[in-house]
C-alpha cells in the first residue's frame, strides 16, 4: 500500500461504493453523448452526400428524353431536403453543446474515477482523511459541476460493476490502473489511427475519380460528366469535415502521449520500489493519476478552442 489509512475499512469501503457508483454513472452517461454526436454525424455525411447526388441527377435528367416529367424535379426536392437537413444538423450536432455534454460527463467520471483510486490506496490526500467529511466532499464538488446535465439510471448491480476495494495493494493498482490504462491508451490510438487511414484511402479514391472525370468531361463536354466533378469535391469535403470534427490525429497524439508517459511512471517504480518503499509508490500513483486528468484535460482545452472558432 502507498500509505496507511487512518480510518476503519467499513468507513472506507462504503465511501468507495458511494464514489465508483457515480463513477459508473457518469461513464454510461458520456458514452451515451458520444454515441449519439457520433450517429448524427454519420447521418449528416450520408445527407450531404445523397443530397449532392440526388441533385446533380435531377439535372442531369432533364437532358434525357425519356426520364419521366416528374422524376428530376423529385429528385430536385428530395436533394434539397436532404441538404437542408444536413445544415440544419450540422449547426445543431456539430456546435460545442452537444459535444461538450459528453466531454463534462466524461471529465466527471474519470474525476471520479481517479479519486476512488486515490481513496483505495491511501494516497493523498486520503492518508489523513477525515471519514465523516473528507470521503464524501469530492464527489459532491463533481455532482455540483454537472447538475444540469441528464445522467442514465442505473441499476445497483450495474454500479457495482467493477467496484475496487481498500486496502489495495500497489501490484492491484498498477495492474488495474496504470497497465489497463496504458493498454486503453494504445487500443484507442491504433483504431483511431485505422480511421485516418481509411478516410485518407476514401479521399484518394475519390480524388482520383474526380480527376478522371475532369478528364473526360474536356475531352466530351457534350455528356454532362462536369457536374460529377463537383459532387465528388462534395463527397471529399464531407469526409474531411468529418475527420476534422472527430479530431482524431489530436487523439492519436494525446494517447500515445498518455501511455508513454504511464510507461514511463510505471518502469520508474519498478526500479525503485525496493529501495525508496513508500515513497516511490505514491510517486507512481499520483503520477499516474496526473497524466489521466491532463489526457482528459486536454480533452476539455481542445473542445473551448473549438467553440471558441465558431
């Protein structure tokens, strides 16, 4: 352990349950707002694409002899729907409200979270708690600072999922903390790498399309291929406002970032465990618990400089 605890284990464990049960809460609930700026912007790339092609092929349709009178002014319609819903949702959806629900939400739980840790090791500044006041006062600083955002209900079961317990040993810690963490660092950096890497191979492919039309459209101007150009720039820029709203090269860096660092805390205490005792385990924890709340931090930094452009 990092430090001795100057409270019963009654005391301390109920505390526990008290904060992680919070902690599960206001990770479901982050998850909850992800999921749905994620899915909104899935249906806004699919209504800015359909709308670019609904509407260069009802023009296109009228050069044809034999389409139907009413099919190119339908197509016209729905394209214009389609557009107009994509703005309408990407002013709503794409703003920093929506967002930035899910990142408060995010930033309460791993408070939360990192705090928990902090209690069931005794690191500071649970090493002189006071159990009546001090084990209770953080979660109440972070309920206070999200009280105006909708949290999911959850059972007791599901906030008990995963709940740690006190005393916990530093081999516990640093398996359960540090390495799981280092572990969700890496995962998520090589699957939002494979998300720039396939939006870059979606951009070339159309890029290329794109100039092979151009091509044609001068060497035949007199088959109408010109438009299609223009709806494959459409089809390019909606994937890149896409990637560029999801920031995921700033997320590949501030992972990798995280988890080097992590690396780093954790070979330093596996050096000097032995020798500095005490000491070296509260530098890993509240280490390790600094580069959590910096990764997340960063999060809160980049969302206001976004909101801050529009």
């Amino acid at each position: 352990m990092a430090a001795s605890i100057t409270f019963d284990k009654d005391s301390l464990n109920a505390a526990l349950k008290n904060i992680w049960g919070q902690y599960r809460t206001w990770a479901t609930t982050s998850g909850k707002y992800k999921s749905e700026v994620s899915r909104w912007r899935n249906i806004v790339l699919m209504l800015s694409i359909g709308g670019a092609i609904l509407g260069t092929l009802s023009q296109q349709l009228l050069q044809w002899s034999y389409a139907k009178a009413w099919l190119s002014p339908g197509l016209g319609f729905a394209s214009g729907i389609a557009l107009g819903l994509a703005a309408f949702f990407t002013k709503e959806i794409f703003s920093a409200d929506p967002e930035g629900r899910a990142v408060r939400a995010r930033a309460a739980a791993e408070a939360l979270k990192s705090q928990a840790y902090l209690m069931a090791t005794g690191a500071p500044p649970y090493d002189t708690a006071k159990p009546d006041t001090d084990l209770y006062a953080t979660p109440e600083k972070v309920r206070q600072a999200v009280e105006n955002l909708q949290a999911v209900v959850l059972t007791t079961e599901q906030k008990a999922k995963g709940v740690i317990s006190a005393p916990m040993p530093m081999e516990d810690y640093v398996q359960q903390r540090v390495v799981d963490q280092i572990n969700w660092y890496t995962n998520s950096a090589i699957a939002n790498e494979k998300r720039v890497g396939k939006a870059k191979m979606l951009s070339m492919v159309f890029g290329g399309v794109g100039v092979i039309l151009g091509l044609v459209a001068v060497a035949k101007p007199d088959i109408g291929i010109a438009a299609w150009v223009a709806v494959i720039g459409t089809i390019t820029g909606a994937i890149a406002a896409q990637q560029f709203a999801g920031r995921y090269q700033f997320l590949i860096l501030t992972y990798q970032a995280a988890a080097t660092e992590l690396e780093r805390l954790k070979s330093q205490w596996d050096g000097t465990r032995n020798s500095l005792g005490t000491a070296a385990d509260q530098t890993l924890i509240l280490g390790a618990e600094r580069v959590i709340s910096a990764e997340n931090s960063g999060w809160m930094v980049e969302l206001t400089k976004k909101a801050d452009k529009q």
